[in-house]
C-alpha cells in the first residue's frame, strides 16, 4: 500500500470521526460557556439520539427523517431536564450540583433507554445513495464517511455562521460574557439558557443518529463518547466553540493514527495530550482558566 | 452523647455483627464496609475542601492492582502488602496531585477524570503484566506476620477490614479536626481569601488529595485479596460517579455520612437488584432529589432534626448552614 493512499485515507477516516465527535463536543462546549455546566449527560442524549433516530428509521424507513426527528425530540427533553432541574440550580451557583445532577440524569436515561429498546443493539441501515464506497489514489473510501465529513463540516460552518452574524448569536455570546449584564439590558437570560442546551442537546442527538449506521445503537455508546467528548473540550478549551473544532479533530487525528502505530497504547496517547495541554494551559488550547 | 460514647457502641455492635449475620451476608457486608472507607476517602476532597474528582476510582484501583502485584509477585505477608500498596499509591498520587491542584473546580473534576483514565488504558496497555481486560485471578491471602492468618476466614477478614475502617476514620477525623483541617475548610468557603492570609493553599489541597488517595487507595488494597482478583472494572470511570453520590446522599463534608452512604447503598443495591431490575433508575432518581433538596445529606437530615449542628471553631460552617438555608 502507498504511503500517500494511506496517509489519505487514514486522514479522511480522522475527519469522518472528528465530524462524529464535533457535534457531542459544540453542544457541550456551548453549554458549559453560558451555564458553566458540564453536562454528564451529553452522552445519554447522543445515544437517545441513535435510539430515536433507529425508531424513526425503523418506522418510516427515512434515515433523512431520523437526522430530523431525533434532534427535535432530544432536544425537547434537554429543555425539559433544563427548566425542570437545572434551572433551580443556579442560584446556589455551586458547581459540583451540576456535575451530579447530569450525573443522575445519565444513569436514569441509560436505564429508560434500556426498557424501551432493549439490551441488544439496533442497527439503522445506510440511505442507498451513501451505500459503497469511491475509490480514492487506488484506496477505496466509504461514501458514508464521506458525507460525514461534507455535514460536519457545514454543521461547524453553520453554528459558528449562526453565533458570529444573528442576533441570537450575538446574545448567546454575551450571555457567556456576562450574564448578569444581559439580564439588566432586559433578556429573558433564563429563557436563552433553556434555548442553548435544547440546542446541545440537539447537536449531540444529531450526532448518535450519524453514528449509528456505523456503529449501531447500543447500550455503552454514551460512556465511551461522554469521556471523548470531555477530553475534546477540555483541549479545546471549555465554553470555546472553536476549540471544540480543534480539539475534535485533534482527538480523532490521536484515535485514528494511535490505533494504527501503537495499538496497545491508543486510548493512553489521548489521555496524555490532554495532561500535557492542561499542565500547560490549565484553561485548555482556547479557554481560560476558571 | 458524645462522639467518644457514639463511636465506642458503633464499633461494639459492629463486632456483633458476625454473630447475627449469616454467613452469605458477610460478604456484601465486608465490600459495604470497604466501599465505606472508600466514599470516606472522597469525603475529605468533596467536603473538607470542595475539590469534586471525578478520577477517585483511580485511587481505589491503584490500591487494587498494587496489593495484586505485590500479593501474586512476592510472597509478602497480607498486612504487610496491603500497608505497602497504600505507601506506594500515595508516591504515585504525588506527582497526579502536585498537576491536579494546580487547579480547581471543574478543571480539577475533569483532571482527575484523565488521570483516572490514564490508569485504565494503561492497564490495557501492559497486559503482560496486569492482565489486560482479563485482570488478575488467584490473588492469594498469606498468613503472618508473628503467625496471624485470622485474616483468612471470612470473618477474619470482616474484623481486619472493620479495623482498618474505624481506624481510618479515627485519623481522617483528627486531620480534620486540627489546624490544618480549619484551613482546608478556609479553601473550601473561600480559597483566594485564605492564600491572602497567607497559607500556601496549593500545599494544603496537595496534602489533602494525597491524603484521600491513600485511604482511597487502602479501600481497594482490602478489596483486592478479599475478592481473589483484579479487574479493569476497578478503574472504571463510573464507579467514580458512584462513590461521589454515595458521598453527597450519605451527607459530604461529615466523614460519617459517607460511610452511611457507601455502605448502605451497596447493600441496598445487592439486595434490590435481586428484586428488580429498575435499580439503577432508582438510584439515580434519589441521587437527584439529594442534590436537589436535600444537599446536606442523609447524615445532615439526622443531625439537623436531633441535634444542633456541630459548629466548630475556626470553620465556616455557619456560613454554609446559612446558605443551605436560604
């Protein structure tokens, strides 16, 4: 095999992966900017995600409806979780009560999710056109990755687009800033919080439905994502979007090329760029130090 | 009564146990106990100082796989491994603790989160030496020193653990109860107000976080021998969470409540996983409800309806009662 051929298709396999994992890291870094929450559940809402998508998928036969129906749904229950929970949190602005209830919240929907679906994993089939794969400098690639890819990459394009040019982009970012500040302009900040984290809580869904034809829906899904996308955001820098950019295309460039050149050692070399980072930059590649 | 006469009848009826216990409940009771000590452990970074790690697992895992190795390789009296394991996971929590507190807060949770990971894809990693997934079997119990193996039956084995539990909290009480506990409570109300006065914070939170992997890491140096092996679930990341709920439903920042909380929730779980399989869903619901209306905990519930709460000179507990109140 070619050295060039490899190093392409192991590159566009890291890129495929990143885009999986951009859409758990953007959620949960945008949460943590305007809420200073990390979100323990983020997990559970992406593999809600694959088991919703599976359903819609399942029901109407549309993997294109599934990519919409589950974003909505999540999204719903993480703006109900929000008013119901979180949002009587905030004035005891004590961290560690987030961090545990999304914990608790994480463990009860990995139960309900098995009640409703099961224990055993279900697969949602690839939409006909995206089946195969191209051949590539003599590789051949999957067309899914492939896609994966050209969505992700309008998915970041989009969000940022979003954050940088409309009003409610402009809002979200002051509320990161100062929330306090925007409350006294007259916002409804409560009201733009419940909003962000439907909105993560979309993205992360958006994601599991993505990644469920490649890896199905299973029960352990949240658990091994949850610490990648941990690991993402804290290179990246909590509560930076554009971190959450870099960061997942770092973790998945470490994945992809780890696995290949030191298999025993793949899941030890992410760990340690992210120690390395944080000894350096205890506020991540793009934050600051809380 | 005062804590001597509470403490002294605890451990009196604790040693009936035994009596009274049929013999298949020794065995969840003893990892009650160690999970116990365990959730104790977490209770001096979580209560004493606010400093919530998500990675405690780490502690009680490498505890496990260094009793493991020391038991499998050398042929070391049970006592004897078990105080060196502790002595060697707090050497190598010394240079994790010295990165850990160089933060604080969330950065700290998900530092602690790494380190622990770290440790678990590091056991994958060397899986000559420590199993890989397959872990450690057949990790023997050698009698002595000066002839003892009472610790080879089970009930043997209960009074050690019992032992190393009551102790432990005789110890983490004195630490928190002197000079230096006054001002890991000064950094858990207000750490720059504290350095201002002039304490090295960074030193304090050092100390205490060494101090917690090393009773965490003797929870896990028990655990090992008793239950024959070593496996990578010992490391697992939610177990972590776990112990942190067994922390604040038991009642953070009170030694005993987590105590209460791990072992009570590890029996409560073995028995109700027999009945149902909605356990986890229960878990977690009462987890949240803690969190949410009861921060104080069980422990804080019972001292809060029966007693005034202990104020202690030169801690801001007052404060914080205040603040739970409002």
């Amino acid at each position: 095999m070619d050295f060039v051929g490899f190093l392409l298709t192991q590159s566009l396999n890291a890129f495929s992966q990143a885009a999986i994992l951009f859409f758990i890291a953007c959620g949960l870094t945008l949460i943590f900017g305007i809420m200073r929450i990390i979100n323990f559940a983020h997990g559970s809402l992406f593999m809600l995600g694959a088991y919703v998508g599976f359903s819609t998928a399942a029901a109407t036969g549309s993997f294109w409806l599934a990519l919409i129906v589950a974003p909505i749904v999540v999204g719903a229950v993480g703006m109900a979780f929000e008013k119901l929970f979180l949002s009587r949190l905030y004035i005891r602005g004590d961290g560690g009560a987030y961090l545990m209830v999304t914990f608790g919240l994480a463990v009860i929907m990995g139960e309900t999710i098995r009640l409703i679906w099961g224990p055993h994993p279900h697969g949602i089939s690839t939409p006909d056109m995206l089946r195969g794969v191209v051949i590539l400098l003599d590789q051949p690639f999957p067309k899914y990755r492939l896609f994966l890819i050209v969505f992700g990459l309008l998915a970041a394009l989009g969000t940022w687009q979003f954050l940088e040019r409309t009003r409610a982009g402009l809002l979200i970012r002051a509320v990161s800033q100062n929330a306090e500040m925007v409350q006294a302009l007259g916002t409804d900040v409560q009201m733009v919080r419940t909003c962000v984290f439907g909105f993560g809580c979309a993205m992360a869904a958006l994601g599991g439905v993505l990644a469920a034809p490649m890896v199905t829906a299973f029960l352990g899904m949240s658990a091994s994502v949850i610490i990648d996308a941990f690991v993402i955001v804290i290179i990246g820098g909590m509560g930076s979007f554009l971190g959450s950019i870099i960061g997942s295309l770092l973790v998945a460039f470490a994945q992809v090329f780890g696995a290949y050149y030191f298999p025993n050692m793949a899941l030890a070399i992410m760990y340690l760029l992210m120690l390395v980072i944080l000894v350096v930059r205890p506020g991540g590649l793009l934050g600051k130090e809380e | 009564m005062n804590w001597k006469t509470g403490f002294v009848i605890t451990a009196f009826v604790a040693c009936l146990v035994p009596l009274v216990s049929p013999n298949y409940m020794m065995t969840v009771i003893i990892e009650a106990l160690i999970f116990g000590l365990f959730a104790m452990s977490l209770d001096l970074l979580v209560g004493y100082t606010r400093l919530y790690s998500f990675g405690h697992v780490a502690a009680y895992g490498l505890g496990a796989y260094t009793s493991a190795l020391l038991l499998l390789h050398f042929n070391l009296p049970l006592p004897i491994a078990i105080i060196l394991a502790v002595a060697i996971s707090m050497a190598i929590a010394t240079p994790i603790a010295w990165v850990c507190t160089r933060t604080h807060g969330v950065s700290f949770a998900m530092l602690t989160l790494a380190f622990a990971q770290l440790g678990y894809a590091i056991l994958y990693g060397f899986k000559d030496f420590t199993g890989g997934s397959n872990g450690l079997a057949g990790i023997p119990r050698p009698e002595g020193p000066f002839g003892l193996d009472f610790f080879q039956s089970k009930i043997g084995y209960f009074y050690m653990v019992l032992f190393c539990l009551l102790g432990s909290y005789l110890l983490c009480r004195a630490l928190v109860n002197s000079p230096f506990g006054a001002v890991l409570a000064g950094i858990r109300e207000n750490e720059p107000k504290t350095a201002a006065l002039g304490y090295n914070t960074r030193a304090y939170k050092r100390i205490v976080a060494i101090a917690a992997y090393g009773f965490g890491a003797l929870a896990g140096a028990l655990y090992a021998p008793f239950a024959g092996f070593a496996s990578p679930e010992l490391f697992f990341w939610l177990i972590s969470g776990t112990v942190l709920i067994m922390v604040i439903v038991g009642g953070s920042g009170t030694l005993i409540g987590p105590i209460i909380g791990g072992v009570f929730f590890l029996m409560l779980e073995n028995q109700l996983s027999e009945v149902t399989s909605l356990w986890p869903l229960i878990f977690g619901s009462i987890f949240i409800a803690f969190v949410m209306f009861a921060p104080q905990g069980i422990w804080g519930l019972l001292t809060a309806r029966f007693t005034k709460p202990p104020v202690q000179p030169g801690s801001d507990r007052d404060g914080e009662a205040a603040r739970a109140h409002s």
